[in-house]
C-alpha cells in the first residue's frame, strides 16, 4: 500500500472510499511495524474501510495474518 499511496495522500485515500468494489491485498505486510509510516497507513485503512462500510460498499480483505495478530496491531 505505502508504494501506491503515501498515507498523508488523502485524495488519494478518499477516493478508494467511492470505488464500487475494493480488495486489499496482503493486509498486515505494511502495518505490522510500529514506525510512524505504518501507524499513518494503518489510520488510513481504518478510515477507507469504515467509510465503506457505512457507505455499504464491498471490501474484501486478504492477510495470510492471523485475526488475533492484526488485532493487536
């Protein structure tokens, strides 16, 4: 995601927001880190993932993490 979208880019951001179909792929690489950067990427999802979701948008998210380990990140 980091080499798609900075995660300060919020145009870029916002407009996954609208797509009629998203899929993150390989959720938790980018983000399991505790530097800055993840913490701005890991935000970012959060954020597209609930204007999805209150938007009723379809998301599909693949991660070969488990949910307990992207829990406590």
């Amino acid at each position: 995601m980091r080499s798609s979208f900075a995660p300060g880019d919020k145009v870029r951001w916002s407009s996954l927001s609208r797509w009629g179909l998203l899929v993150l792929d390989e959720v938790g690489l980018d983000v399991n880190h505790d530097d800055s950067e993840s913490m701005k990427t890991r935000k970012a999802i959060v954020e597209v993932v609930r204007r999805r979701y209150e938007a009723q948008l379809p998301t599909i998210i693949t991660t070969n993490f488990s949910f307990d380990s992207l829990n406590r990140n």
